[in-house]
C-alpha cells in the first residue's frame, strides 16, 4: 500500500474514532443532531484550553481525562 494512502486510511480511522466519541458521550442525542451546535461546544472548549478561563486549561484537561477514563473502564466492566 502507498504512503499516502495508508496515512489516509489512519486519518479516515481517527475521525472515525473521534465521531463515535461524539456519540458515545451522547452529544449527538441531546443536541437533536445539531451540528452548528456541537460545532460551537466544541470552540467553547478550545477556547477554555486556550485562554485558561477560570480553571487552568491544564485542571480542565486532567478533570476531563479522568472522567473519561472512568467512563471506559465503566464500560469495560459491562462487557
């Protein structure tokens, strides 16, 4: 396979992986599939990341891990 073409085929898997995050956290049902809407969360949450508003971006990013990482191994335990 090309180079090219295998860091497109990674790329189409990332986002892949990135939009079933999406709907994982249930964005795509409480926002009635409104992209303009998740769109906008989404610049509200670089904007915190990158302007440190009110919490330090680097809390921000560790409170976000950490409930993301109990959310897979809530997952995990289901399985």
């Amino acid at each position: 396979m090309r180079d090219w073409a295998k860091a497109r085929r990674e790329r189409t898997h990332h986002l892949i992986e990135l939009g079933g995050l999406v709907q994982k956290a249930g964005l795509v049902d409480l926002t009635d599939d409104d992209r303009a809407t998740l769109f906008g969360a989404f610049l509200d949450i670089a904007g915190q990341l990158r302007e440190g508003r009110n919490i330090a971006s680097g809390d921000l990013k560790t409170r976000w891990r950490r409930a993301g990482l109990h959310a897979f191994d809530a997952d995990r335990e289901q399985d």
